[in-house]
C-alpha cells in the first residue's frame, strides 16, 4: 500500500497547493456572517434576559433536585481507604482532645488538692487562672477547615425575594437557599 503514494501523493499535493491560496476568498463571505451574527447577540441578550434568567434559573433548581448528597456522600467515602478515612476524622480531632487533656490537669489537679485542703482554695485558684492564661497565650491557633461564612456588604433584606414573588416550591421549604443562589427566585433582580 506504501509504494501507490508515489502515485497518487504528487497529484494530491499540487492540488492541494492549488486550492490553499482560494480557501480565504471562499470563506470571506461565511466570515461576515458570523461575525453579523456576533454583533446582534448582545442585543438579543437585553431583549431576551428575563427569559434567559428564567431558563438558568430553571437549570439550577433542577440541577439542585437531581443532587443526591447522601448518595455522593457516601460514593466519596466508599473511594476513600480505612486509614485516610481515620485520619480525616481524628486529624482535627486531635487538637481538640490534646486540649480537653491539658485543660483537665491543669483544672483538675487544683481541683483535687482544694477538696483535700479547703485553705489553700485561694492559693489554687490563683494557680489555676495563670496556668490556663498561660495556656492561651502560647497555644498556636488553628486554621479553620470551614472558614465562617461573611455576608456581602449589601444588608441581607436585599437577598431576600420580595412579598408575593414567584417563589419555587423548594425555595419555600428552604430560604436559606436564597443567600446561596440569589438568582432562584423570580426575575432574580435584587432589590
């Protein structure tokens, strides 16, 4: 099959060399087509921008019903090995629990000694208030995996749909939603 290139590869490629320098007339005019098409989108986009919000606004609360996240949960942990697993939940455990321990011998041990000798109380407590200072200030402090969610500068009565808006079903059932995806209600205008 190799040897009929020497055949038929010349005459395709002076062909081929011959339509190259025609292929941009012939496109010239498909070219200004596209490029009319392109600049009555944005236009179309104004005239039509409370349907195409109304269409996005349908996608993703649909999209938002098709989640199972019990079902995505729990295919992430079964992908997930025994030991991963143990460390992601103990991991930031740990810190906590280091605490609990450190906090229980600093407290308890006062504690104990002021129940067997009531006149060293004041002494103790003393004692205990400075070493739990101390504690405080020298304990690093841990980065959030969460971090706290900031609301935007605009008060939250913007984010809230007005009274009497076309609210969905599920929006209804779950207003907290309307502080994730302003967009679901409505024309999705804020206020």
């Amino acid at each position: 099959m190799e040897w009929t290139k020497l055949l038929w590869g010349p005459v395709v490629l002076t062909e081929i060399m011959k339509a190259l320098p025609e292929i941009p007339k012939a496109l010239d005019h498909a070219f200004k087509q596209i490029d009319h098409a392109l600049d009555r989108v944005p236009a179309w986009m104004e005239r039509e921008s409370e349907t195409i919000e109304g269409v996005l606004t349908n996608i993703i609360v649909e999209g938002l019903r098709g989640l199972d996240i019990k079902q995505i949960g729990k295919a992430q942990l079964d992908k997930m090995d025994e030991r991963e697993l143990e460390r992601m939940l103990t991991g930031n455990v740990t810190t906590e629990l280091k605490f609990i321990q450190t906090s229980g011998g600093v407290f308890g041990l006062p504690a104990g000694l002021s129940l067997v000798d009531p006149a060293s109380r004041p002494v103790l407590l003393v004692a205990a208030l400075s070493l739990w200072l101390a504690y405080r200030v020298t304990v690093k402090k841990q980065t959030r995996i969460f971090p706290p969610i900031h609301p935007t500068a605009r008060p939250l009565k913007s984010l809230v749909p007005p009274l009497g808006a076309d609210v969905h079903p599920c929006l209804q059932t779950n207003p907290e939603i309307f502080l994730t995806f302003p967009l679901a209600w409505g024309s999705g205008r804020l206020n």
